[in-house]
C-alpha cells in the first residue's frame, strides 16, 4: 500500500482575542465559571473581512511553505468547515484560487466538528489507492458568525480559526486505521438550522434563534467522552495495535474536561493529549490541524509517532484515525518489522 507523509503543517488564528473577562460584559457569566467548566481561556475572533476561505489560504500557504511545496503542486483540495462562505461555491474553490493552485480539485466535507477528520481519511484513500499524490486538507471556522452572544451556554466555548495539512505520497506513514460514524437521530444535542430547512405552513424558515449554534451541553458532555474513547479504541483495532502502542493523542478541542474524560477513559496520561482549547476554545473542524501544527512547530511529534486523532461534531458525527507521523516518509529501521505486522 501507498503510504502517506506529512509534507507540511500550518495554522492561522484571528489577530483579535476575546478574553473570559470580556465575556462577563456580555452574559451573566464569569471567567472562575469558564475555566472551571471548560478549561477555556480566551478564543480568537475573526474580523469583519475574514472568512473560512481566507483563514484557510493562511494556514494553507504556511502549510505549503513547511512542506516547501508551491501551489501549483497539489492536485486536490478538501475543506472541512461547518461555516462554508456561502452556500457554493465550494470553499475548497475559493481556497483553490486564492492558492493560485491551477491544477488542484476541490470540495467541502460538512460534518460539522468532524469535518477534518472526515476529510483526512477520504485524502488518504486518494493517496494510498494512487489516485492523487499530493493533497491539501484543510479545517476552517468562523463560528462567530453562527454564535449566539446572549447564550453563555454556547458563546463562551467556541472560536475562529484554521489548520492545514499537505499530504503526499510516500513510503511510510499515513493512516493505519479509521472508523466514521453517525447518528441523525441525536440531531437535537448539537444543530445549527439553515436557509434550506423545512417551512412552515406560511413559508417561513426557522426563527434566527435556531440558525445559530444550538447545544444541549450535558447530553453532548457525556456523548463526547464515550463516543470519542470507543471510536479510538475500533480504530486501532482495525490498525492491529493496542491503546499502549498510541504515542500522542490528538482529541477534538471542545472542552478540557472532555479531553481528560477521554485520556483517563483509554488509561492515556494526559502528557500525551495534545491541548490547545484553552488558548482557542472549539473551533470546530480546525482544532485537529491546529494542534498537529503547534505540536510540530514545538517538536512535540516525532518520526514515526502513532497519533491517535479523534472527533465528534453536530449530526451527530463521530470518529477517529490512528495516524503513523511521517515528514520523511521513510520507514524506521526499528519499527520496520512492526510496521510490516500491523499492515499485514
């Protein structure tokens, strides 16, 4: 099988940060209330200009830069957003032309907080069947657009931003195992309604109320930490390997308790979760991709390292990836025979 490296990683956050003291101007809320409750410190917000696309081209553009790769290089574009710039064109096109990326492909992967994982794991059957040998993925958000700022329930914990990964075909890494799953018949814990929704029996749409982010937060709470810990232990079983074999994990950014709710689930120390929520609260299908490009930049993921990534989104959506870390794309001498047992 193709295997697949990580040619290179970038990240773009908002110049304006909000902080919990802010926040306590707007709802009856406090900033002890939100660290004790969710871990969140301060989230980033996009500015009146910005949007998914162009928070996206940022963090693309210094994922192709790590990857010291141009534009033109990469044949197919995936962006998992759940806050698109309209309803079409895609935001992968947008991304595509404002990349100058003439000979690339592209679309939108909508699972909400799953969206990147989503997209990561169809980019990684393109590489590995040898239809496409360089990749850009993508998650990016502006969930301030869809937030609603009288509802401390939910405007305290998310917050805009973007990741990138260049994928490109390889001899070693890449995904060992993934599993995706969902339930619409959970829809109510986590939904936004649109402009194409059900009517009433005036024509009207739903109030606006609904068309921003709704969330039951102690159903979702307890949904996350199980749905999340059972999805990285099928996937790596589906890669052959055991919760001991995991070097890093990389869980959704949604709230700090769920995060430790997972590490201490799978029997994972929390030394090996990568945590960055508290710093930019949930940005939804970019929180993946901006951690995996922190971590890299502070020479946290080394050769070889199995990440396990997981995630769990509005639809509901839900899923995780044991990810074999690669820049180089060369297997290691020591893990080789191990390598070989667990594609076998």
């Amino acid at each position: 099988m193709i295997g697949t490296r990580i040619a290179g990683l970038g990240h773009y956050l908002p110049e304006r940060i909000v902080t919990n003291a802010e926040l306590e101007k707007l709802v009856a809320t406090s900033d002890q209330w939100i660290r004790d409750r969710t871990g969140i410190l301060e989230r980033h917000v996009a500015a009146p200009h910005e949007t998914s696309s162009s928070l996206a081209i940022n963090a693309a553009r210094m994922a192709l830069e790590d990857a010291r790769l141009n534009p033109e290089d990469i044949e197919l574009i995936l962006v998992g957003t759940t806050t698109p710039d309209g309803m079409f064109p895609a935001t992968a096109s947008l991304v595509q032309d404002g990349l100058g990326a003439v000979n690339a492909g592209g679309y939108d992967v909508s699972a909400a907080c799953m969206g990147f994982l989503s997209a990561l794991s169809a980019a990684t059957q393109y590489i590995a069947t040898g239809a496409y040998k360089r990749v850009l993925v993508c998650g990016s958000e502006v969930l301030s657009r869809i937030l609603n700022w009288e509802d401390r329930g939910t405007c305290v914990l998310f917050g805009d931003g973007a990741g990138a990964v260049v994928l490109e075909a390889a001899e070693f890494g890449g995904s060992l195992g993934f599993v995706l799953h969902s339930d619409g018949s959970k829809k109510l814990a986590l939904y936004a309604e649109g402009p194409c929704g059900p009517r009433d029996a005036d024509g009207n749409g739903a109030p606006p109320h609904l068309c921003m982010i709704n969330m039951d937060g102690p159903a979702m709470f307890k949904l996350a930490v199980q749905s999340m810990s059972a999805a990285v232990r099928e996937a790596t079983l589906k890669a052959g390997l055991t919760i001991a074999d995991i070097d890093v994990l990389v869980p959704h950014q949604a709230n700090m308790r769920i995060i430790q709710g997972v590490s201490k689930s799978l029997d994972l120390p929390m030394e090996k979760a990568l945590v960055t929520v508290h710093k930019y609260g949930n940005t939804s299908s970019a929180t993946i991709p901006i951690a995996l490009s922190e971590a890299s930049r502070e020479g946290r993921l080394d050769e070889g390292a199995r990440l396990a990534l997981c995630s769990i989104g509005g639809g509901l959506s839900w899923g995780a990836m044991i990810l074999e870390y690669s820049r180089t794309g060369v297997a290691p001498a020591a893990r080789s025979g191990a390598l070989a047992e667990a594609r076998a």
